[in-house]
C-alpha cells in the first residue's frame, strides 16, 4: 500500500495523527490528513479545560469540528482526555473532595454523552504517576483529595456514561521495562483486570528524544502489558531528530507495535514538523512543506 493508513489497515491497525482544529482550513494539511491517516486524535480540544473551562457549562463546538471531519473521511476518534492533572481548569483544582468527586464523575458523564457512539477508545485517566523511580501515584488535586481510588471511579464511571467504548489509561515513560514508572502502571492494571475494574487498553505516549530515547526492550513492555488481556495502543508519538537516525527508530517503534497482535494503531503527534508541540524539533513524519522524510518511508516499509 502507498499510504500509511491504508498500508496499517492491511495488518489490522489504525495509523493516526493529532489533529489541531485551527489548521482544518488549511489544504495541503487537510489533504494529508485525508490522505494518510485512519484515525485522528484532538490534540488539545477534547481536554477539560476546553470542553468544560467553567462549571457544568460545556463547549463542544470545536471539538465537535474534529469530531465532524473524522466521521466525514471514515476515519476513527480517539479520546483524549477525562482526566488530566494539566489543561485542567482553575475551578476544578479549588474543589474540596466531594465536589471534586462530582465534577469529576459529571465531566465524565457529560462528555461521554456527548461524544456516545463516536469514539473509538477514550483516554480515561492521563498520566497519573511520578517520573522517576518511586513508582508513585502523581501528587495532584485528585490524588490528593479522593485518594487512591480515584482512578478506579473514574474508570467505573466510564464504563457506565459509554459502554462501546474502550477505555485507555494513557501515559509517558512507560516504554522501558525496567523502570518503576512502567512497572507501577503495570501493576495497577493487573490489579485492575484481577479485581474486573473495566480496562481494555493501555497508551503509550512514546514521546522520545535523546534524554528518553526508544529502549531495546519496546516490544516485551508492549507484549507484557497485552499478556494483561489489554489492548495497547501508541498514542503520541514523536521522535526528536532528524535523517536516518529519526528514520530507523520510526521502524523500530512499527515493528514492535505490529510485533504484538494486540497493538491496535499508532497515533503520531502531528502532521508537519512546523505544527508539533516539542518547537525547536522535527520529530514528526513529514517537514515543513508537507514532503515525506525518511522517517516516514522506514514507517511505510515496516508496515
Ligand atoms: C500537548 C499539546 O500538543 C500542546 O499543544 C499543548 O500545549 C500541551 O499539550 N502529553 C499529552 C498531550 O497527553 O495531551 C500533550 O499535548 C503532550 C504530552
């Protein structure tokens, strides 16, 4: 196959890109799109402080034009995201434990509502653990205020507000298998699928750069995390860099994915190098006048 979405589709998988609402009346950004991705993430205009900026008053009208384009080309949506410590609004973060328990459950509630029958997996819960090596839960509003169950209810209550969809925990520095971040989000979805808290997907972030490169180990932290019963899915990837060197850890990353019978897709960071989030960088697919870089053909020969 001659596009990345169709070449995926071949192997069972979805390719995907994030897609910013503010460049969908852009064409050659737009035919690119078209052209080369199935699935499509909002990069920033599904996150709470977007949908929801005050109390139960909720904004979907740009979403709505990510949402809209997807459906129009075929191509699948992905969640992103209930809840996040970041692109959090400021009232949530003033809320005591039983308001906050609320908010959080009807921000869940309203949003899966809205979006009911449209998505394809939802990012849940966004990056709820420590760097480094304690392994621990992330010190945020709702670690603090609800407690170590929090992340359980949030699931729970997802189940409930859309049952069609998968539910993802998603998160960064989970790609190397020995370190404690990865094991404590492992073990917590042990525990999660041993006591039957609803959990069908794990996404790895895989945003890489020389200070977190790709690991020799990708693939067993992949397999493992299936081995679960869970589907894994690689949800934002970038990769700082550029020529060949960028290019052979694309492939990498392509393989591992297509490696493990439950990796369902790939999902890069953004279309042009110009547009992505990491400035200063071209850690995507494709440069600043839209013409493929050799990442792009190591991805499309992997497939
Ligand atoms: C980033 C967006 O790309 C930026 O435009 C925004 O300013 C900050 O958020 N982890 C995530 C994504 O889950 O939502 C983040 O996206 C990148 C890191």
């Amino acid at each position: 196959a001659s596009t990345l979405g169709a070449a995926a589709a071949e192997k069972g998988r979805y390719f995907g890109a994030a897609v910013a609402a503010n460049h969908l009346g852009e064409s050659t950004y737009v035919s690119t799109l078209n052209r080369e991705f199935t699935s499509v993430t909002a990069e920033n205009e599904m996150k709470w402080d977007a949908l929801e900026p005050n109390r139960n008053s909720f904004q979907f009208a740009t979403a709505d034009r990510i949402a809209s384009h997807a459906r129009g080309q075929g191509m699948k949506l992905r969640g992103h995201t209930l809840v996040w410590h970041s692109q959090l609004p400021g009232w949530v973060q003033n809320l005591q434990t039983n308001d906050l328990r609320s908010a959080m459950n009807n921000h869940i509630n309203q949003v899966m509502a809205h979006y009911r029958g449209q998505i394809d997996s939802w990012d849940v819960v966004n990056e709820a653990f420590e760097d480094g090596s304690s392994g621990a839960r992330r010190n945020s509003v709702f670690q603090q205020r609800l407690g170590n169950g929090w992340i359980e209810e949030a699931f729970r209550t997802a189940r409930q507000a859309d049952p069609n969809a998968k539910l993802c925990y998603n998160d960064y520095n989970t790609d190397n298998w020995s370190h404690a971040k990865t094991q404590a989000v492992y073990a917590m979805v042990r525990d999660f699928t041993s006591r039957g808290v609803p959990i069908d997907c794990v996404g790895f972030q895989a945003h890489f750069n020389s200070g977190n490169p790709v690991p020799s180990n990708y693939h067993t932290t992949l397999q493992n995390f299936a081995d679960l019963g869970v589907d894994v899915q690689i949800t934002e990837l970038d990769i700082a860099g550029s020529g060949q060197q960028q290019a052979e850890q694309y492939r990498g990353i392509t393989q591992a994915c297509l490696a493990v019978s439950r990796c369902n897709g790939i999902t890069v960071w953004g279309i042009p190098d110009h547009y992505s989030w990491r400035s200063g960088d071209t850690p995507l697919l494709f440069d600043r006048n839209y013409n493929k870089k050799a990442a792009y053909t190591a991805v499309l020969e992997a497939l």
